[in-house]
C-alpha cells in the first residue's frame, strides 16, 4: 500500500470515528524518521485510547505491527510509529501544549483530506 494511501486511510478511519483536528503532513523532506505523520485530537483519554485501538486493528489487517507505541496508557498523547508513517493522538490540551503542527506543517505539505471539506460544508 503507498503510503500517501495509507497516511489518507489513517485519517479517514479517525474521521469515521469521530477524531477531530485531523491533519495528515508528508513530511519525508523534513526528516528521516518517517515519511508521513497523521494528527488527530480525541475529546478525552478514553476515546484516545479507543482511537489508538482502532488503528492498531486497521494496521494489523494491513499486515503492518508499530515499531514502537507510547503513551496509550495515561491516553494524553499517544504515539504510533509504523516505521514510514508515525499517528499521534492527543487530548486537546496536550495537542495545544505541543503543536506538533507547528514543527511540521511547512506550508506545502498536508495531503488533502476531501471529507474534512465535505464536513466543513
């Protein structure tokens, strides 16, 4: 699966699972420890986890298992690394606090994510 599908994917299934603020970054010109991030916001630890859960579930059908997953046990801000693509998942005043946005949105690089805009509509 290319991995701009598979960073749209991610998104798409926190949308469909109601995360908000998502945004997906291709941030491979940026760093070498990945090629795509995806960010999303859940309202509380236990929907955070709950998302966390649900793109373990969909990687694993993918036939893809994390490097390394961090934080799912406080559900503030839980970390994902899929080696090419790395999910964040945060409480939203962790998200604030960090605005991981910030470091890696330069401007140019967020892929289009089409049912944001339908939402917004």
């Amino acid at each position: 699966m290319a991995q701009d599908t598979l960073a749209f994917d991610v998104a798409s299934l926190l949308y469909d699972k109601k995360a908000k603020d998502i945004v997906a970054l291709d941030v491979a010109h940026l760093t070498v420890l990945t090629e795509h991030l995806v960010i999303a916001t859940g309202h509380n630890p236990i929907q955070v986890r709950a998302l966390s859960d649900h793109v373990d579930e969909f990687m694993m059908k993918q036939g893809l298992e994390p490097r390394r997953v961090e934080g799912r046990n406080d559900g503030n801000w839980i970390v994902m690394d899929y080696n090419k693509l790395i999910v964040h998942l945060f409480k939203a005043d962790a998200r604030a606090f960090y605005r991981l946005e910030r470091l890696w949105d330069d401007g140019q690089n967020r892929l289009n994510l089409p049912f944001l805009q339908e939402a917004e509509t």
